[in-house]
C-alpha cells in the first residue's frame, strides 16, 4: 500500500488549473502530478490536448516506490472559459468526481491581441478583458465555496509583468492584467479569514505556443531574456501550495516593476524609445487571425 502525500497544508492536493492544454497550465498540470496522490482537474477549450496530457500522465513510480499521480487522479473540462456555462460546469464536476473537495485553484488561461488602441478600440480590450479578467473571476466565484470548505486552500492568479510594466501596442493586455493583479491583493484580504491563500504570479517573456517570443528567440541581444514554462510552474507550485504571496518570473524581472513605483518617468522613457518595441511580441492569437 502506498503513503498519500499530502500538501504543507496537511490535506490531499485536489486542484484546478485553467489553460491547462498547453505552455505554462500543462507545464503546471506535469509539475502537480508529480506530487504523490496528486489529483487534478485541468480545463481547457482543446479536448484532445487535454485527453493526450491526461495520457502522458500515467502512474509512475518515484524513486521510493510510492505512486505518483495518474489517469485515474486526472480528469478534464473542456470549456470556452468565456462561455456562460463554463464555470457551473467546472464546479460540477469537481462536486461530481472529489465530493466538492478544492485545495488549489490556478486561473491561468489567458490571451493576448497586439494591437494598438487607436487600431482595436474597445472590442479589443473587450474580449482581451473577457478571458484575462472576466473568465478569472467567475471561475473563482463559482469555486470559491468548495476553497473555503475545503480551507486550508489556495488561489493562484497567472499575471503578467506587463500588469506592471505597460508596452505599446498591448494596452489592453496590461490593462487585463494589471485588473487581475489588484484584484488578486485584494481578494487576498478578503480571504485570509476564510483560510483561502490567494498568490500571484507574474511571468516575464516565457516562451509558449500561445506566446512564442519568437523576436526576442531569435535575436543574441534578447534571447536571454526569455524563460520556460517549467519556471513559471515552479513559481506557481510555490505561491500555491508553498502560499508565497507573489513571485515574478525569472525573479530578477521583479525590479521592472519596482522601476514603474520608483522612476515613473524613466520608465515612459525607456518604454516609449524605438529599442523597446521588441518587446511586443506576437502572438499565437495574432498569427491565426493573420492566416
């Protein structure tokens, strides 16, 4: 017979994790799984990246015999998280398949247009806001009973440090995630009485299919400056479970945004020059609309 491992919370890890079929949420999903008696609950609009991932994640043994978490730990929700539905569906079926038990909640989906206010206008922003912002908060609102029932639990929101740092041409991808950053400070007050951590984490350029980084990859100057999915799933493993209230990835981008407080001005500076505009990247979602 195999020993459960629980969190540092002293409970079995159930979690949910949105955007979880590809980048940064299967990164998450495959670091969560390796915690023995892991279950998981991954949502995400592709079923069959999500059935392939579910797979993947096949019981395996560690190196001290004990069971990690498999297929039959793993579950799928196929959702548009825009969709009106979509969170009454996640919600049922967590009570369906662990009895309405919620340790972990990782608001990770997420998408970017690059396009320039003058360009996109408000329906830009608007279905930029829907999935960055709007989708976050009526996942958690749907969930946020079974977090406290099942409390001590956690809430990680996936930012961005541009909710930090603003760059042109993605003002309504900072926007979304500059909304979704305070409203996590927030909410992290609200809950702590309830015993429900809630963390943020604030990636840097991470390579993904969704953002592939493909100009700063493919340029000497910059490439350093990309990191993996794999970092930004240990940050998130440690803001969650460890209930690290905010981790930047990689860490030093923390000090972009601290400029942002301290030299307001430079910042505009240096953002507005022609050298930054390598910064804004394209996208996974601007190279379908172009096909």
């Amino acid at each position: 017979m195999t020993e459960q491992t629980t969190s540092p919370q002293g409970k079995p890890l159930v979690a949910v994790v949105t955007g979880a079929s590809s980048g940064i949420g299967e990164a998450t999903a495959r670091r969560l799984a390796r915690e023995p008696g892991a279950s998981l609950v991954l949502v995400a609009r592709r079923e069959e990246r999500l059935r392939t991932l579910t797979q993947s994640l096949a019981p395996a043994s560690s190196a001290d015999g004990n069971e990690r978490a498999g297929a039959g730990r793993i579950s799928w929700v196929a959702a548009d998280l825009t969709d009106e539905g979509a969170p009454e569906r996640i919600r049922a079926h967590v009570a369906e398949r662990h009895g309405g038990r919620l340790t972990l909640l990782v608001n990770n989906a997420g998408a970017s247009w690059r396009k320039q206010f003058g360009e996109g206008g408000y329906e830009n922003v608007r279905r930029t806001m829907a999935i960055n912002f709007d989708a976050q908060v009526r996942v958690t609102e749907a969930l946020l009973e079974m977090l406290r029932a099942s409390a001590p639990s956690a809430i990680v929101n996936v930012a961005s440090i541009a909710a930090r740092v603003p760059r042109k041409g993605s003002g309504a991808y900072c926007a979304s995630k500059a909304a979704l950053a305070s409203w996590s400070d927030s909410l992290a007050l609200e809950e702590r009485p309830h015993g429900v951590h809630v963390g943020l984490v604030l990636p840097g350029f991470i390579s993904t299919e969704g953002f592939p980084q493909a100009e700063l990859v493919a340029n000497r100057f910059t490439r350093w400056a990309v990191s993996t999915p794999e970092h930004a799933a240990e940050a998130i493993y440690q803001t969650g479970v460890g209930r690290r209230p905010e981790r930047s990835v990689p860490r030093p981008y923390a000090l972009a945004s601290a400029s942002r407080i301290l030299a307001p001005g430079l910042l505009r500076r240096v953002m507005g020059s022609g050298g930054a505009a390598v910064m804004t990247t394209t996208t996974g979602p601007d190279m379908a609309e172009r096909e």
